[in-house]
C-alpha cells in the first residue's frame, strides 16, 4: 500500500520510528512534508491531504500534538476525510464504514504500542468509497494532475490545463478550486517547489538548473517562491538536507562495523 505520512516537529521521531516499520511490512511510505531547517512544516496537514487526492497514496497518515486543527486542515481539502483515532475499533470502523482516508493521532494521548495497534487497524481495514459532490468529476482532475506532472518545465498557464479537459478557464479555476481548496496557479507553485526539493536534496545540480527544470524562468522567481511556501532559500535548504546526510554516516558506519 502506499503511505502519505507528515507530522508536526513533536512528532518527528514517532513518525520515523512508524516508516520504519511500515516500509518493513512491505508499504510504500513517503513523509510528504519533512521539516526543513529543524522546523515543522504548517502545511504538513495539507500535503498528505493532497498526496491522497491525487493518488500518489492510497492512504495517509498524520501525528501531531494538534490533532485536532491537523484534521481540520486535512479536510479542507475536498474528496478528505480525515479524523483523530486514538484506539484500533474506531481507526477500523473509521476506514471500513466512513471512508476515512487519513488517519490523525493525537501524540500526547498515544504511546508506540497504542500508534502501532490504531494503524495495523486502519490500513486493515478495506476502505468505504468517498463520494465528492462538486467541483472536477475524478477523472479530469486526475488528467489536469498528470498534465502538470508531466509538462512542470513547461509555462503550465490556467488555460493550457483548462483546455486539457476542455473548459473555459474561469469554469476551470472555479471548478479545480472547489476539488482541491487551492487555485490552478497556487497548486501549480507548489508542486514545483515539491520537485525543487526532491531535486535538492538528491543531487548537486546547479540552482539555476533546477529553477529552469521546474519550470522558473528566473533564479531569484524560484527563490522567491522556495521562500514564501517553505520559509527558507532553496540554498540553505540543500545545506540543511546535506547537513542531515553527514549527521547520519557516522551512525551508518557503525552499524556496517
């Protein structure tokens, strides 16, 4: 199966220790939203929400010390339905019976034993359907993702991805807002961002490179944007992830002793 997984930074390690283990179970677990420069990500509630929306997961996964408003901002997001379980029956029931598709737990009412039992329980479950009223039928909005995927160097307008499913653009915004709680241009920075990051933190490649390749025209605009959504430069957030590379060699090279 696969995990959208995010937290706030009190639940950074119950998060690791849990991918972990679910990744040797045999899942695909990704953190959508990893904390940068040893800060909790706002918008980690968010990017799991989205994560499951677009199909990139099956399921999600939320700890946090704010259950509560992580759930809230979860199911902001159309097609949502996320809920705080803090005992296995209602994790099971929440899956089977109310299609509940990301799972919130509430760290300072949970140990290791209780999380483990709540989400054995919820990813047993067989989840109910969700239906979404309004906003794009599934199958165009899963054709705009794609399109943006696909063509991110590209200058991706509101109307290039309102004509890939045939609409006006004003119809378009309106409806891909109403399915997704975001604007075609606000979705579209962030995905770029997101592909910024990856790009970041696995190679060396030069910034101006990866602004072109994620569709910036400029340095300074990919900047700029990097900035405002993370609250860092893209410069300092590869120092930051390489700093957290070299922090866990050590401990590496140990274990291979």
């Amino acid at each position: 199966m696969q995990i959208a997984i995010a937290s706030d930074l009190a639940g950074k390690a119950a998060k690791e220790r849990l991918i972990t283990r679910l990744t040797g179970f045999g899942h695909e677990v990704t953190d959508v939203a990893p904390p940068v420069d040893n800060r909790g990500r706002s918008d980690h509630a968010e990017q799991v929400a989205l994560a499951v929306l677009r199909r990139d997961a099956d399921r999600g996964i939320l700890l946090s010390n704010r259950a509560v408003g992580a759930s809230v901002a979860a199911n902001r997001v159309p097609g949502i339905r996320a809920a705080v379980c803090n005992d296995p029956y209602s994790a099971y029931l929440g899956a089977k019976s109310e299609g509940m598709n990301v799972l919130v737990l509430a760290l300072h009412a949970v140990n290791e034993e209780i999380i483990d039992a709540v989400v054995d329980a919820y990813l047993d479950a067989q989840l109910a359907p969700v239906e979404v009223t309004g906003g794009l039928p599934a199958r165009r909005l899963q054709q705009v993702f794609n399109y943006v995927r696909e063509n991110m160097a590209a200058d991706l307008s509101v109307a290039d991805m309102a004509q890939v499913v045939g609409m006006s653009q004003y119809y378009f915004s309106k409806l891909f807002k109403t399915s997704t709680g975001t604007t075609p241009h606000q979705y579209v920075m962030r995905q770029r961002v997101e592909r910024a990051q990856e790009l970041l933190r696995q190679s060396q490649t030069p910034l101006l490179s990866i602004a072109t390749q994620v569709g910036f025209e400029t340095q300074s605009h990919f900047t700029s944007v990097f900035r405002r959504l993370l609250g860092i430069t893209p410069k300092r957030y590869r120092e930051t992830q390489q700093v957290d590379v070299m922090g866990q060699q050590p401990e590496e090279t140990v274990n291979a002793a």
